[in-house]
C-alpha cells in the first residue's frame, strides 16, 4: 500500500510536470496563431482587401466612341452612327434552338452566315453575349421589334459605328477603321489601353496615323462577380470620354469636284494653300468605298479592289513617284537664275533635236523653236532650252535648288507612313546608290524631268506653292490645329538667293498659260479674278524608239499602259496668287490636253470658295 | 477505513450530479454550437438550407448525447475503454471493406441511420483505451519494452486502417492524440526526441512514398503562388479571405469571398475562414479565447480528479483538442500544408462532432464524478 502510494505520488508528479511542459507550449502555440492572425488581419490588410475586391470585382470595357473628322467648314468626313444589332444571352433563352432559327428565318441568314453565328455561340460562356447581327438595315430591325414577344432572350442593341457619309472621296486622306488586329494591339498603346473585342482602329491614312487622339477611353462597367465569373450586380458605371475631333483644312466642294475630274482615270489631284500650308483638296483615284471595310470586307469587293489594274489601293498623290516631266523646268529656270548660269536675255536656237556627246536629243516640237530666251521657252515648253541651261548648270546645283523646294523628301514628314520621297539624284547619289559615275547626258534628260528624277505629286503641288508666294518656305499641313496657326508670311524663310528670280520665273510661267504659243494657252481664264498660272508636263513612261518617232502616234492609238502621264501644275489667282496645285493623271497623254483643263474647273471652284474660306478664318474658327 | 468513508458517499444522486456540473465548459460549448450555427446560416448565403438544418440537428442530438454521459459514472468509460477501441477498429475494417467511397478516398460507412466516419471516432477513443491501459501501471514499467511496443501498435493498428483510405490527415491526427498519452503517461523524454530525429532523417523518404496529391498539398504549401488557380487556390483563397477581414470583419452574412463562392469547402475545414473574413480580427480572437477556456476547463477537470484515468484522458484529450485547433488554423492561415482536418463543433460534419461531444462527455463525467476512484 505504501509502495503502492508513493508510486501514484511519482505518476501524479510525473504528469503534472509534463502538463506543465504541454501547457506551457499550447501558449506559445497560441501566441503564434494570434501573431499570424493579426499580421494577416492587421497589418497586411490593406493588401489581402484589395485582393478580394480583384477576385470579387471584374470590369467590362465597352467599345470608346471615336473622335470625328470634319472638313474645314464643320462638314462630316467621318462621323458615327448607331449600327442596329441584335444580342443573344444563350443562357437567358428558355429554348435556344427555336429562337435561333425563328432567327434565321427572320433575318434571311444564309446557311454559311448561320453556322458563322453557331460557331460563336460554342465558343462563348452561356451568359456572355453572343452578337447575332452587327449591322441590320432599319427594315429587319424593326421586323425584330415587332417579333420580341415570341423571342424571348434577344435583345435588340444599338451600337455606335463608323460612317464615312463621302464614300471614296476621302478614302486615301482619311483612311478607314477596321477590326484591331493583334499588331494594332502591340503596336500602338492607346489601342492596347482601350481594347475590347470587336474594337475598330484606323488602318490606313489619317485614321491610324491620329489612332492616340481619335480613340477616346472606354466606358467601363463594374460587375461583382462570383467565382465562376458570373455577373451578381452592377456596382459601378464609368462613361468614357469620346475621341478627339480633327477638323481638316479640306474643302469638301473641292475634294468633290477633284474626285468628279479624276472619274474612271488613275491619277491625283492636289491643291494647298501657298501661304499657310493648308491642304484644300488631296485625292487619289480611283478611290473604293472606305464604309466596304467597317464591318469587314467581303471576299467578292476585297478581289475586286485588289486585282484592279488602275490599283485603288495605292495612294498616287502620296505614294506615287512619277517623273515630272516639264513640271520640273521652272526649277531648272531658276536654278540656273540663281546660280548665275543663264539670264533673261540668254537664248538658244531649237531646231527639234541636238547633238550632245555624240547623242540625239529630241525637242516634243520636231519643226523646232528656233531662237528662244528663257520666257519663251517656259511658255512653249522647249526641251532643247533646257537641254543646254541644263548642260550649263550641272545636275547638282539642279538638286541643292530642287530639295530646297521639298522636292526628294516626305512632305508630311510622319504623318503618313506610306509616303513617298520620290528621288532628285546628283552625282554623289548615283555613286552611292548604284557606284557609277554620272554622266553628262543623264544631266541633260533630267534638265526636261526625265531620268532618274522622280516626284510625288504633292512634292509638286509644294513645289509650285513656294514658287507661287515668292519662294519662301512653307508647312503643308491637313489638320487645323492649335500648333499650326496660319502665320504670316514675312515669318518665313525665303528659300532664294534673289527674289527676282522667282518673279522671272512666275512671269514666264503665266506665259505658258495666258499668251498665244503657251502650252496652256487653251485651258486659261481670261477674268482676272480667275486668271491661273501654270506649267503643263508629260512624263514618258518608256523611251521612245526612233520608229515611234517616226510614226508620231496620236495619243488613243498608243495602248493604255505604254502613254505617256499627263501632268500640271499651277497657281492663282495671277495677280494675287493664293493657292496652287498639282494635277497627274497616269496614262493621259498630254499635259495640255488632258491635265490643264481639269486646272481650269478647279480654280473657279476654289477661287469662289475662297471668300466663304476667308470668314470662317477671320472669326477665328478654331474651336475643335 | 477513511477510504471506505469516502467510496460509500460517492454515490451521488441527480440533482448533486446537477451542480458538479461545470457550467462554464458547458455555457462554453453552447456558446460555441451557436456560433458555429450563426456561420452555417452564412455559408448557405443567408438562409436556413440543408447545412445549418443538419448542423444544427447534430448538435442538438450530440449536446443531449453530451449531458447524458456527464451522468453516467466515470468508471463505465474506464471499464468499456478497450471494448471501444476494438468497435472502432472493427468500424475501420467495415470502412475498409464496405465503406462508400467519395472523392477518391474511402472514408465513411454506412451505418443504415448515419453515414459515420470512424476515423474520426478513433482520435478520441485511442485516447480512452490508452489512458485505461496507463491507468493501473507502475511508472517503471511505462518505460518498458512491453509497455512500448504494445502502446505502439494499439497507435499503429487504426493508422494504417486510415492510411489506406487514404487520409493521412486524420491519421497523423489520431497519431497526436495517442501520442499525447503516452506522453502523460511519462514515456521517457529521449524517446520523444529519438522519435522526432527520426522523423526529420526519414521525411525525405516519407515524402518519396506520398501519394501524387499529398506531395503536391506540401509543394504548394511551400510556395502557393506557383500555380495560383489550381493547386495553390485554396491557401490563396483562405487567406485572401482572412487578410481581408481586417479588425472588425466584414460583418455577418457580408463575406464576399465566401459567398461568391472563391473559398473552398467553406462548410468543412475552411469555416474558420469564413468566420473571420465576417468577424475579422476581434472575432477571431474571441474564437479563440473561448477555445482556450475550454481547453482550461478540460485541463482543470483533469487537476481536479481523484482518478489517475480521469485525469491522463482530460489532459491528453485537451491537448488532442489542442492540436486539431491549430492544425485546422494554422492551415487555413497558410502555417501548414491542407491536411482536412475539422475545426471541433465548428466544422460541418456528424462524425467529428460526435467524436468531439463524446470526449466532453466523458470529461464532464469526470468532472460530476471527480472522487470517483478507479481501483
């Protein structure tokens, strides 16, 4: 009993000696789980908080609305409009089979579109929307709205879209939006920033070069959403803000009647400015409708585009390099005034064709000009004049004159990506670029823009512009901005050495269109307030064999694609010149004939326009 | 002669069973079976569903179940102490046998009125049948080779019944808990130490022969941000959840995580979660506080008894409580890999509440009999 006592003393000291021991542990156990607790809860709370608001609340980004484009006086070039659409929530329709083909019938979907939309509903979650129609005319729009109550589940939308109202007028200035692509996405941060599926970005043309401005920011929506991403309740609506709108310095009549003269023809029409910069008219044909591409093209219009030989898809007033042909003699001239080489009184006798380093160069005029100075040959166009101030000059003073002018390099600088430098060589460049020597004779064919020369037309039509205000230097430009005020032009840098040169040469230009002989004599005006100046072009597309020569071909007797570009530049009004411009048209075979009477139209629009132009600048209409 | 004096007024009528009761543990764990209602109610979105209707019918029945046993003499459960074990083992190999299988593990048989998990029974009982075979032994022969390898395997024997189910959690579960026994019993110190050196030599190896989805739980344990939505989803979650609580919580019926449905088994072992993301920091420690009043009362329980039973099988059953608290918080904290283990009388879940009751039973009969001695 006493063993038995003392040895339940020893089990009792022994057990609550451990108990001790675990009772101890279990309060520093328990610390470590408070700690932990109020680390958690305390003070990384503000962490694990905005942690749950990301698990519990998701945003839906909504398509921004794009900024506009208008036109100098405020008309829309591009605009918005409210697309028709027609929205199915699968997993709200009690009977999805039934709606969809009720669907089908009502829409008159074909086959092809209507697995389109079958496809789409797999590949989508039951509660997300499935856009059934993106486009519906107003007829099966409101055929819809009168079917509802036996379409349970589908919701008629309406959702802004991009409308280019001027159809091909504006295609290659404007450009056009379509679906972003992945690239847009990369390539461009505002788009990244905004994406939402189904969202258009510009593609080409002003559209994508302002993607940042036109853009806007999406509305946002705030959903809470459960674990699987089903929306619970709306917590929040943002409206967006909607893209900047770009007015133009674009005369909507004159692009109008550009395109109307450019009809069935491939060519480009460009008309600026001469003091500001500012550019009135900018076409290109043959154009295509931008409004093909909002939606996405159909096959059918997308090979018709594609595979025309008149190539609408290339930008000619951008990226078109022709050779200028006559158009460049005015350079020439005063290349040769500036450096002294030639003066007024300095002459030359044409008998048709000369004799240069063991070469025949041909005048267009086989009788020749006989003794000619330099005005008379600028009227007449006489290529064995220029031949010899050419011979004289030496094509790299011609070059340093020529890229004064803007001619050899991009006019818009970035604004474009797909514009053209076109190419005013020199000896150093042919070394360079292709490691031979120059030779004289190249020298000479470049004096009459033939050769290696090649300028885009609106290089021309800036070329003609600086000529036109007295040579002095000038910004082209197409957006009114506050950056780009019409400044006066005593603020300019003159890009002559004399400026009497630059009279010479607008006198002997005015020659060409307004005295008897001039080349384009028969497109003048003779009423003052219209009266033009211009120089008429036409650029070889191959060179002409000694037979062809012979046979003097009219101009419909040579196939389309070997005539020659016919091309045009001009100023005006005469005698207090305001705006100039460039007219090419490919293949037109003669510069006089085909180009300088599409000049005549135009000036008598612009010049009409130019009052209504000049009020809206004197009320200071700059608000965007 | 005075021992016989006190064993003929040992017996103790109604009404003085009545007021040895230990009303604080009592007040306590009904204070705890409503808390673990109001969280039910919050886990089934606001509404009184399946879960708190069935949560609280167990309690209601195993509370009952609870005061009943207080009043049966704390000498029947020393005397059915080995016949209990031997039921549950039997019960494990009927689970081995016939047991249904859900989520890939065989865990629960069919008992025709209650489907019973018997591993869960086992972590309380294997502290009654271990305690029953410490009671009458000399302490120096708890050191004995005998009384080792026997303690052993009684251990041994139901964890690998549940090993196999597979549940490994509830195993090491049921390890702790006769682990705890012996500890009490007074097993020498160093073969504790021996047994923990071991297990640190040999885990490289245990790991070797984990299953595929018991490695991954270590894996993601160790870094759940590697593979945020699938393996590492629930600890995010849980934490998520808990961080988010703050000091005051969310508030009742307003935890967001939970009832979007981004936590996991939030009627299971992640209730606690829950709770704390709806009661933040303050009711967490609330929580806890009344936990440890609990576990107190247990281990005061034990003190105060005269029988060297009552009082290893309160202090092992405390601290097997003990170790299921914070197993269960430490996991849904991120301290542990998830191992499922129930939080007690919080968790959703029959058998684990009885198991729970069952042992407060017990230990309120120690408490009402605490003269009570066990020849």
């Amino acid at each position: 009993m006493i063993n038995s006592s003392s040895d339940n003393v020893k089990k009792l000291n022994s057990i609550n000696r451990r108990m001790f021991i675990t009772g101890s542990l279990k309060f520093f156990v328990m610390i470590g789980i408070v700690s932990r607790l109020f680390f958690l809860q305390v003070k990384e709370n503000k962490k694990y908080l905005t942690l749950s608001d990301k698990n519990r609340i998701r945003e839906w980004k909504l398509a921004p609305v794009r900024g506009e484009f208008h036109d100098y006086f405020g008309n829309v070039i591009a605009g918005n409009f409210e697309a028709y659409q027609l929205h199915v929530i699968p997993e709200q329709v009690e009977d999805f089979r039934y709606v969809i083909y009720r669907l089908k019938d009502l829409l008159e979907l074909s086959d092809t579109e209507f697995k389109k939309v079958l496809k789409k509903k797999n590949e989508i979650k039951p509660w997300e929307t499935l856009i059934v129609s993106d486009n519906l005319s107003w007829q099966k729009f409101s055929k819809i709205n009168n079917h509802l109550y036996d379409l349970n589940g589908v919701k008629p939308v309406i959702s802004i879209s991009r409308n280019y109202p001027f159809k091909e007028n504006f295609t290659h200035l404007v450009g056009y939006v379509s679906q972003a692509n992945q690239d847009d996405i990369e390539s461009t941060q505002a788009i990244k920033k905004n994406f939402v599926p189904g969202l258009k970005v510009g593609k080409v043309g002003l559209e994508k070069t302002f993607e940042e401005k036109l853009i806007g920011t999406n509305d946002i929506e705030r959903y809470e959403v459960n674990a699987y991403g089903r929306r619970i309740s709306q917590l929040e609506f943002q409206k967006g803000e909607k893209g900047k709108t770009l007015r133009l310095t674009i005369d909507t009549e004159v692009q109008k009647l550009a395109n109307e003269l450019l009809k069935d023809q491939a060519g480009s029409i460009c008309v600026m400015d001469i003091y500001t910069g500012a550019v009135i008219a900018m076409h290109s044909s043959p154009s295509f409708d931008p409004n093909l591409f909002v939606f996405g093209i159909s096959q059918d219009d997308w090979q018709l585009i594609r595979n025309d030989p008149m190539k609408p898809l290339v930008n000619k007033t951008l990226q078109g390099n022709y050779s200028p042909g006559s158009t460049i003699k005015p350079i020439v001239a005063l290349s040769a005034l500036e450096n002294g080489i030639v003066n007024t009184s300095f002459t030359v006798r044409c008998t048709g064709k000369t004799e240069m380093y063991g070469q025949t160069y041909h005048c267009w005029k086989k009788k020749g000009h006989g003794y000619v100075s330099l005005r008379n040959a600028m009227k007449q166009s006489c290529d064995t004049y220029f031949y010899e101030v050419a011979r004289k000059l030496g094509v790299d003073k011609l070059s340093e004159t020529a890229k004064k002018f803007g001619l050899g390099e991009k006019v818009f600088g970035d604004l474009f990506d797909i514009e053209k430098k076109g190419l005013i060589p020199n000896t150093q460049w042919k070394k360079n670029a292709l490691g031979k020597g120059w030779l004289l004779g190249e020298t000479i064919i470049t004096g009459i823009g033939q050769g290696y020369i090649q300028t885009t037309p609106i290089q021309l039509c800036l070329m003609t512009a600086q000529i036109a205000n007295g040579g002095y230097k000038i910004y082209p430009h197409l957006v009114v901005d506050d950056k780009v005020k019409d400044q006066p032009i005593d603020k300019f840098t003159p890009l002559y050495k004399n400026s009497k040169n630059i009279k010479i040469v607008q006198d002997a230009i005015f020659g060409s269109t307004n005295e008897v002989m001039g080349t384009s004599y028969r497109s003048r005006i003779d009423n003052p307030k219209y009266q033009f100046a211009g120089k008429t072009g036409t650029a070889q597309v191959k060179k002409i064999t000694e037979e062809e020569r012979e046979l003097d071909l009219k101009t419909f007797q040579i196939p389309y694609e070997q005539r020659d570009h016919a091309l045009y530049v001009a100023f005006g009004p005469y005698k207090n010149p305001r705006y100039a411009l460039s007219v090419i048209v490919e293949h037109g075979g003669n510069g006089s004939t085909t180009a300088a009477p599409m000049a005549t139209k135009l000036f008598k629009l612009i010049i009409d326009r130019h009052k209504i132009r000049e009020s809206l600048r004197n009320k200071k209409y700059l608000e965007i | 002669m005075y021992q016989h004096t006190r064993l003929t007024t040992n017996r103790l009528g109604f009404f003085q069973k009545f007021r040895n009761f230990d009303y604080i543990l009592l007040v306590c764990i009904l204070l705890l079976g409503f808390i673990s209602l109001a969280t039910m109610y919050s886990t089934d979105g606001g509404e009184i569903k399946f879960h708190t209707k069935s949560h609280f019918t167990k309690l209601a029945v195993f509370t009952l179940m609870m005061l009943v046993m207080s009043f049966i003499n704390i000498k029947y459960w020393f005397s059915i102490g080995y016949l209990a074990y031997v039921a549950v083992v039997g019960l494990l190999v009927g689970t081995y046998l016939f047991g249904i299988t859900s989520s890939g593990s065989q865990r629960w048989i069919n008992l025709y009125f209650i489907n019973l998990q018997p591993s869960e029974l086992m972590k309380i009982f294997i502290i009654v049948c271990l305690a029953k075979f410490f009671h009458r032994m000399k302490l120096e022969n708890v050191n004995s080779i005998y009384t080792i390898l026997t303690s052993l395997i009684i251990i041994l024997l139901p964890m690998g019944l549940v090993i196999v189910q597979p549940d490994l959690g509830t195993a090491v579960l049921i390890a702790i808990s006769g682990i705890a026994v012996l500890w009490f019993a007074g097993i020498n110190y160093k073969y504790f130490i021996y047994t923990i050196l071991g297990f640190i030599i040999s885990l490289p190896f245990v790991i070797a022969f984990l299953k595929p989805y018991q490695k991954l739980r270590v894996l993601t344990f160790l870094n759940p941000d590697k593979d945020p939505l699938g393996a590492g989803y629930q600890i995010i979650q849980s934490k998520i959840a808990v961080g988010s609580g703050g000091i005051f919580g969310k508030g009742f019926l307003k935890g967001t995580q939970s009832y979007l449905e981004f936590l996991p088994e939030k009627h299971t072992d992640f209730i606690f979660t829950l709770f704390s993301e709806e009661f933040g920091f303050v009711g967490s420690a609330i929580l806890l506080v009344i936990y440890a009043i609990i576990i107190y009362r247990i281990v005061a329980i034990g003190a105060s008894s005269r029988s060297y039973f009552a009082k290893i099988f309160c202090y092992s059953f405390g601290a097997a409580i003990f170790v299921f608290i914070t197993i269960n918080m430490s996991m849904v904290l991120g301290l542990l890999p998830i191992v499922g283990s129930p939080l007690p009388i919080m968790s959703y879940g029959g058998s684990s509440m009885l198991a729970t009751m069952i042992g407060f039973g017990i230990v309120m009969s120690a408490r009402v009999h605490n003269q009570q001695l066990i020849a």
